[in-house]
C-alpha cells in the first residue's frame, strides 16, 4: 500500500491510500470505446498523481497546481474569471493567488 500526502489549499491534509491492485480482478475492455475510456482514466489518474508530487515537491497545493495550468493553458484573467472557471469561491481564489 502506498500513501500519498495532498493538501486542499486551505491547510487541511489528507493522505490517501493507494492500493496496488491485482490487475487480473479486472475485466478485459470488450469494445473499442471501453479501451479508449480504460487509457483516458490511466491518464488522467497518472496527471493527477504527476501534478500532486509536483505540487508537494514545490510546496503548492493541488488548487495552486491546477491555477497556474489553467493560465498556462488560457492565459490572463481577473480573479473573478479565474473562479468562475475554476469554481473557487472568491476567498479560495484569493488564497490560491497569494
């Protein structure tokens, strides 16, 4: 079992246990979209587990991580952009901005 440490930007940590799976519990993907769907999930979880170690390695957390993607990606924006995108409440933009 293996454990990671995250932080919800507001100072509360959670660790989370990550259980190393017995792949052959798992069904085989039938279909062409339940492949697709199978690779896109290990993507995902294998980026959200990539930016949680960039995160603590720079000491950020995940919202400061996925801030700073967001400008990367879409450039510029006010602070009241930047919640309405990312569903911070103003405080928690306020917080991530700092």
């Amino acid at each position: 079992m293996q454990q990671l440490r995250m932080d919800d930007g507001v100072g509360v940590h959670f660790v989370v246990a990550v259980a190393e799976t017995d792949r052959t519990k798992f069904p085989e993907p039938v279909t062409r979209a339940d492949r697709v769907i199978l690779e896109m999930r290990k993507f995902i979880t294998g980026a959200v587990f990539l930016n949680a170690q960039i995160a603590e390695k720079l000491g950020l957390t995940m919202t400061d991580i996925q801030v700073i993607s967001m400008l990367q990606l879409y450039g510029p924006s006010t602070p009241s952009g930047l919640g309405a995108a990312t569903d911070l409440s103003s405080g928690g933009v306020t917080v991530a901005l700092d």
